[in-house]
C-alpha cells in the first residue's frame, strides 16, 4: 500500500508541475500587448552566485534551479520572467518577476499560494510596490515595500524571493547573451 501510496503522490506532482508552468506562461502572456516568443529553460543557480545571494537576502532559494523564460518581441528589447517558491509559513509559495532588460521588476505575481492565512500579499495594489525597483540600485527593498497585517511572514519572504531574483538576472541575462539559452520555445 505504501508503494501505491508514494506513486500516486510522484504522479500528482509531476501534473502539479505542468500546471504552474501553464499558470506561469498565461500570467506572461497577459503582461504584453503583442504576440510574444517565449524561450523556456530551467536555470541551474551556479554555486557561488547561489551561496553569496543567500547570505544577502537571508533566504536561502528553494532548489538549485528557477524557471526562466525569455520573452522576445519583433521590434524591442527582451524581458526576462523568473519563477521560484519562497517559504510561507507551512507551504511554499510560487511567485513570479518578470524583469525589462536592464533589470527593472516590470511585474510581480503570486502563481500559487498554498496557505489558508496570509493571502494578502497577492493583492495587486501591493504587488505593484515592486514596480520598478532593480539591484543595481543596492537598496535593501526590505525597506521600500510597505508590509501587510496579518501576512508578515509571507510579506517578508515575498521581498526577499524578488531581491533574491533581482540579484540573479544579471547571470541569466549574461547566459542569454551569451547564446547559451535555449530550450522550449512557446508560441
């Protein structure tokens, strides 16, 4: 019984995955007015980059790859769409950044909560604080997001999963110019 047991569950999350791939691309295509190429490859976080952003952000990344997808447009510059998972305060969260080019948050999103308490940090009036707001800068965004009541552990790992993120896509922009990306193209 057992065996069945730990079948089923490998068989529901491998489902489970395809659907916040889904989720994720429809929340994408939903950010642009134009008919956009996505490129989709999962991103391995080298070791050193991975360990030195950790120890910044005070949060370590839930796996050692995110999902990436670069978003191609005829006549403009590439987006870069970044989704991870942050802890909550029993479940992870799955969230989502899509960058502009030169590393601005040009979009936040909540792909999937999983907690019955603290939802608040989906809320797009919130979410749109990150708008604008790049490492580069070296600001701690801690101190530029404004909290949410009844949400504070969610809040805080939401922050620190986008600066984690923020601080990354300097290495996932150096891979795709370097031409090392690719993978899945979704039309």
């Amino acid at each position: 019984m057992k065996i069945l047991q730990i079948i089923l569950l490998f068989l529901a999350s491998i489902a489970y995955a395809g659907g916040i791939k889904s989720s994720a691309e429809v929340k994408i295509r939903s950010q642009f007015d134009v008919k956009a190429k996505l490129i989709f490859k999962k991103y391995t976080i080298p070791a050193d980059k991975k360990s030195a952003i950790e120890k910044r952000c005070r949060q370590r990344f839930y796996r050692g790859k995110v999902y990436v997808w670069e978003i191609r447009f005829e006549n403009a510059p590439p987006s870069i769409a970044v989704l991870d998972n942050v802890p909550g305060k029993a479940m992870p969260i799955t969230f989502m950044v899509i960058f502009d080019w030169d590393g601005a948050v040009r979009f936040v999103d909540i792909i999937k909560y999983r907690e019955s308490i603290g939802g608040a940090v989906a809320n797009r009036r919130w979410l749109r604080q990150f708008e604008g707001w790049r490492a580069a800068s070296q600001e701690l965004l801690k101190n530029k997001i404004d909290g949410l009541s009844g949400a504070t552990i969610s809040a805080n790992s939401i922050i620190a999963g986008v600066q984690k993120l923020a601080l990354l896509f300097p290495e996932i922009k150096k891979e795709i110019d370097n031409a090392n990306f690719s993978t899945q193209v979704t039309e």
